[in-house]
C-alpha cells in the first residue's frame, strides 16, 4: 500500500511538473513561409501516376542478414510510450518538418531528431533551416540515405525490442517498385547504428498499422490486398512472430475516398485505453468511412477503450483527418487546415481533453494534406534505448 502511495504521489508530482513546464518553442510562421523545398514535385502518399504503370515487384526477402524472425522475446514500442524521438526524411515538406522539429527538440524532455538527408550538402542545407528556425542544434542528426519520398512512416525502420536491444522489423514496402531507395533505408539505419535487422515477409505500408502496449495492433485490409495468396491468419502470425502483437483486421476506406487506405487516417492511439477515431458523416465515401469507424470505434469501447472522436471528410478529392496527427512523450502535434477554423479548434479541444498532461502544440498541413497524409506520415518513432523488457 505504501508503494502505491508512493507510486501516485510521483505520478502526481510528474504531472504538476509538465503542467507548470516551460511551453516548447514554436517556429515564425514567417520564417516558415520562407522555406523552399528542394523538390518541386514531390511523390504523394498514393502512388503516382508513372508507379501505376509499375508493376514488378522485389521479393520478399532481401534486406539482408539475419534474414528471419527474432530469435528472442521481441516487443513492439508503442507510440505514446517514451521514445528518443523522431526520424524524417529532408528535402520536400521542409516546412512542416521544421514547425514539428522545432518544438520537438526544445520541449520538456525535449527529443532528438534524425534526419535522412542525401549527402554532406543536404545535411548543411537542413541544419542551416531548423537552427534558424529555432530547433537544439544539438538534439539534430543525420542519416546518409538516398531516398526518394518523404512518407518514412510507411517505409522507414519499425523498430522492436529483441530480447532487450533495439532491433528493426523490416517489410517490404508497398511501393517499392517505384520507390527502391525508400525501400533500402532500414537497411541504411541498422548499417549506419550497427543494430540487428529482420525480414518480415510482406508487402506493407507502415502507417497501416497501429498498436498499443497491451500488444494489440490495427490494420486494415489493405494488407491482405498487397499480399495476395497470403491468408489473414498467415498475416496475424507473422505480427504475433516478428513483433510480438495480436492483431485486428478491419475494413479499408473506398481507395477513391482516402487513396491509401491506411488506418492512420482515421484512427491514433493516445494512451493505454485511450483512441481517437475519425467521425464521418453519412454521405461520406457512400457511408463506407462511418460504417467503418463506427464499427471500429463500437469495437474498442466494448474492449475497454474511451473513445474520442474527431471529423473527418472529403472536399475536392482530399481527405481532410485530424487522427494523423502525433504524440511523442509530452507533446501532441496536430494538425491544422486552412479554412476550417470551427473543425480546427474542436480538434485541438478533443486532444486537450484527451491529453490534458500533454502539451498541445497546432501544425499546419494545409499544404500537404492534399498529397494524402499529415503529419503522422511522414516520422517514424525512434524508442528509448532501454526497453522495459516487458514480454508478458
């Protein structure tokens, strides 16, 4: 009984603290506006119209030694759990980048940032915008890859706990035909930072997936389209093999609604029994995203879940969504739209009430939204070095 009075006492004193923090720094929106991608024409989240016409694809298991799953107990980190920070991918979205990395490396804990960049150049070129704006230099590093999209969270290194050390899970991404460099940069991270590397033998696109601590991850059935011939229980135990997680399967969104028909376009865990769901109406994608959210979200609250709930929808071909947003230890990064001030403000009031120990940090995506992601797409989590070792 003392310990646990112990235990919330902490807790408590935790909270306060974050409470009375110092609020992280934020970039000069004018400043933002100043920034100039490199690419004029970056890839969308979707394939581009040339990859249509792509259609070989690599085989399933070429990331190199050891090939297999790990050969120990092995945990997926979640997302809300305490991480390093952040890796994204320099050279197109600069400009969100830079108002996420911002308060990223200036935040109470602040986080580290890697940065995949393309050479030498590039890297000056990237740590000359973010000092600018504001960002640790100390908190930046660079990864040298060739790349060739910034979406990294639906090919860039899941990592796991294998038996203790930080390893990577490694699928082939989805894209992969047209996008190879983007396909190679696991293999680029675990080479550069010396950790173990396995194939996990499917075609994937990371934001497709979502998990929380008690090992239970989301995907949809996206991924029994990319693998054809492979059935949904060969898929679950794959998971269940190379990252410890039981996964649930549920319907995809129309593609010609939300063009990648990941789930974290309209689903993001917050906290152990806490998740956000995005709220269609009913002339939505033929009702097809209600049907399914409804039924996701109906599906979570008999598992135990609190349910919150922002509004998605669809104008002019763009799926606008405020569930690929993003947590990283104390911050809650979301998005913003231009235009839809009413649809903004009740979201950053759900993540308040949701987070209220988090802090609440607005970023506009207006300018790539219409490329079919936000900001969950384009970082990968990197977790702590020292892992919980909790395996039950």
């Amino acid at each position: 009984m003392k310990n646990r009075v112990l235990s919330c006492l902490l807790v408590g004193i935790a909270i306060a603290a974050t409470a009375h923090a110092a609020p992280a720094r934020r970039a000069d929106p004018a400043y933002l506006a100043s920034i100039v991608d490199e690419e004029a024409d970056p890839l969308p989240r979707t394939r581009a119209a040339h990859e249509r016409r792509a259609v070989t694809r690599p085989p399933l298991a070429w990331s190199g030694a050891p090939t297999g799953a790990p050969p120990g107990p092995v945990r997926a980190q979640t997302e809300y759990e305490a991480s390093q920070g952040l890796m994204i991918r320099w050279g197109a979205m600069n400009s969100v980048h830079t108002a996420m990395v911002v308060p990223i490396t200036t935040a109470d804990p602040p986080a580290d940032v890697w940065i995949v960049v393309s050479g030498a150049a590039q890297e000056a070129s990237a740590r000359t915008v973010l000092t600018g704006a504001g960002a640790d230099p100390a908190r930046l590093h660079f990864i040298t890859a060739e790349s060739d999209s910034a979406w990294i969270r639906d090919y860039g290194p899941r990592f796991i706990d294998d038996a203790g050390r930080r390893s990577i899970s490694d699928h082939v991404y989805n894209y992969a035909a047209g996008r190879p460099n983007d396909d190679r940069v696991p293999q680029a991270v675990a080479a550069q930072w010396h950790e173990a590397i396995y194939d996990l033998p499917l075609y994937h696109g990371g934001g497709n997936f979502h998990l929380f601590r008690n090992r239970e991850a989301f995907m949809t059935r996206l991924i029994v389209d990319d693998n054809p011939g492979v059935g949904e229980q060969q898929i679950k135990d794959s998971y269940a093999l190379h990252q410890g997680l039981d996964v649930t399967l549920t319907d995809p969104f129309p593609s010609w609604y939300d063009g990648t028909q990941h789930i974290d376009m309209w689903m993001l865990p917050l906290a152990d029994e806490k998740v956000l769901i995005g709220q269609y109406g009913p002339n939505e994608g033929g009702g097809v995203p209600k049907t399914v959210t409804d039924a996701t979200a109906a599906l979570m609250q008999s598992r135990g879940y609190t349910v919150y709930r922002t509004t998605g929808w669809n104008s002019g071909g763009t799926h606008y969504t405020y569930t690929n947003s993003m947590i990283l230890n104390q911050l809650a990064l979301v998005c913003q739209f231009n235009g839809y001030p009413t649809e903004n403000a009740a979201a950053i009031a759900t993540f308040e009430s949701a987070l209220p120990e988090h802090e609440i940090v607005p970023i506009d995506c207006t300018g790539i939204i219409g490329l079919a992601g936000a900001i969950h797409c384009i970082v990968m989590h990197v977790p702590d070095l020292v892992f919980r070792n909790d395996y039950d």
